[in-house]
C-alpha cells in the first residue's frame, strides 16, 4: 500500500534539489535507506549527502539502515544534512 508524505529539505539538501518541500507516494513500509534511494532516484545530487544525511519522520530522528518505517498519509520526512561549522 502507498501511502503520501511531504519532504522537508534542509540547508544543503535543499541547494541540491532546489526545493524547500515537496510531496511524495512511497510505500507505506518501507526502511529508511529505501525512502532515502527514492529521494535520491527523484534527485541525483542529493547523493553526495548519502553517508552524512540523517532523516526525522514525525520529528524522530531516524539514522538510514535497513530498519522499516510505518509512513502514514500526511507525514512529514525531514532531511537533515550535516550542518557545517563555522
């Protein structure tokens, strides 16, 4: 089953794909490192955040791994890209 969700892109993911927000049909199970393979198919540059990126979905911090998600209707996925120093 699929399900809609809104991508949230931050600072540098937001460069990359130069989108604040976007919506989405994604499986409604499926891991993080699947949802982060769809964000990327959809965005190629955002691959170079690949080994750096953290997603939050429903504002929980969520590491890519193999671990499934439950995404509901409606729920926001957050991607967060290391912040630089400075």
């Amino acid at each position: 089953m699929n399900t809609e969700v809104s991508v949230l892109y931050f600072a540098k993911s937001a460069e990359l794909t130069g989108l604040r927000a976007e919506s989405i049909t994604v499986p409604s199970n499926i891991s993080s490192l699947q949802l982060w393979q769809d964000l990327e198919s959809r965005h190629p540059r955002l691959s170079v955040l690949r080994d750096q990126v953290v997603l939050a979905v429903r504002q929980e911090y969520v590491p890519l791994g193999e671990q499934p998600l439950t995404l509901r209707d409606g729920d926001e996925v957050a991607v967060i890209p290391p912040l630089s120093g400075g």
